[in-house]
C-alpha cells in the first residue's frame, strides 16, 4: 500500500536559518503530492503541491520539487521566520482513482526560536 | 468560494456517553467527505470517507460511526465513548470529481474523554 515517511522532529531551528524537511514516499503509479501545514490547535491548511514528476510547488517561501527517481518531496525554505513555528504533514494521494483521501506522514514539528 | 465548518470545537464527554460531531461544506455539490482523528504523536487516521448521500466507507473498526444524511453534511456518532476515542478529530472534504485532488480541513473538535 501507500506510505509516507517524514523526519518527526521536533526540529528546532534559528530566525533566518534554511529549513529542509525531508519526506520520501512508496506509491504505486504516479500519484499527486502535497504538504500541509497545521498551526497549533488548528485544522490542516494545504501550502503547496505537485501534481506529476519534475514539478515544483511553492508558496509563502516555501518550496518543494516531485522527484520521482529518488521518491521524494521535501519541503524548503530559505529563510524561516518565528511564524512558521507549526506542525508540517507530507501527503500523498492514490493514482487508482480511489475515493479513500489523502495518505499522510507522521508530521514533523518545527520550533523556530528568535 | 467553499467553505467548511464543524462544530463541536471542543467537547469533554464521560466514558459510555454518546458523541456527536457535525460537520458542514458550503459552496460546492456533491463533495467526497471525510473524517480523520488525529492523536498525539500518531498521525491522521482516516475513519470514514462518503463519496454521497448514505453511501459510508469504513476504514477502521472500531465504536464510531458516520452518517450523510444530506449532500453537504456529515456527522461522526458513537453510542458509547471510550477512553481511547479522546483526540482531534477532522473533517474533510474533496471536489466529487478529482478523486486525486487536495483535501480540505474544518477547524477541527478536540474531543477528551473522562
């Protein structure tokens, strides 16, 4: 079946210091990719996608590039900010045209101090 | 634009009493919705997934139940609560039509069980 594996953390990071959260995925066929992010107490806000090999999301500085050949996603950005302290979830969903929603990791937790 | 609401937004509720989470989606027809729970340090677990009108998917036994008695509405029920129901619990909902596309979250029902 699907999975996603991501770093758990909680990865604590300096004001300005680059981020990489790394997510590697076991799939079959070519299915869509995202992140999430989720702010404490909060429900699951999408940042970023990508829908097939070779495509780049971004958004609020955040990047990430579908590599099919390494089976990975992982999420960047150049300079964090104490506000990107939350809850990070790489997901993926099915390419069989199936109804059963998204297959998340775990989670990684970011801290960013001032 | 779509909208998603649920509610409770927090609940404490005895063991053996029941449970209701309602949830709503505005501005679209014929979503797939879903429900998720989310435990400290576990992940999102998918538990109920409904691509129409009284048509329920299970993905995990257990004490809980769904139900979509309208198009745009979807309730998580249980007749008696356990200890080990406590966590978040997550509405979702999905374009009908993109069975590969993003999920959208409610806000969440932070449900702890005495």
């Amino acid at each position: 079946g699907n999975s996603v594996t991501q770093m758990e953390g909680p990865v604590t990071l300096s004001e300005e210091a680059f981020l990489t959260i790394n997510c590697t995925y076991t799939a079959t066929g070519y299915p869509s990719l995202f992140w999430y992010v989720q702010y404490p107490g909060e429900g699951l806000q999408l940042l970023l996608k990508a829908t097939k090999a070779d495509d780049k999301g971004s958004n609020k500085g955040f990047e990430a590039t579908y590599r099919k050949e390494t089976t990975s996603f992982h999420l960047e950005k150049g300079s964090v900010q104490v506000s990107d302290s939350a809850v990070y979830f790489c997901a993926l969903s099915s390419s069989g045209g199936g109804a059963d929603g998204l297959t998340f990791g775990k989670g990684t937790h970011l801290i960013i101090q001032p | 634009s779509q909208t998603i609401h649920q509610w409770p937004a927090t609940l404490v509720q005895p063991v053996g009493s029941p449970l209701s989470l309602e949830c709503t989606v505005e501005g679209t027809s014929n979503p797939n919705l879903y429900w998720y729970r989310q435990a400290a340090g576990r992940g999102l677990q998918l538990l109920f997934y409904s691509v129409g009108i009284g048509q329920i998917s299970s993905e995990v036994p257990q004490n809980l139940s769904a139900s979509r008695p309208q198009d745009r509405q979807f309730i998580l029920s249980s007749k008696k609560l356990l200890l080990s129901d406590s966590g978040f619990y997550l509405c979702a909902w999905r374009f009908g039509r993109l069975a590969t596309g993003e999920l959208f979250f409610g806000e969440g029902s932070r449900l702890t069980v005495l």
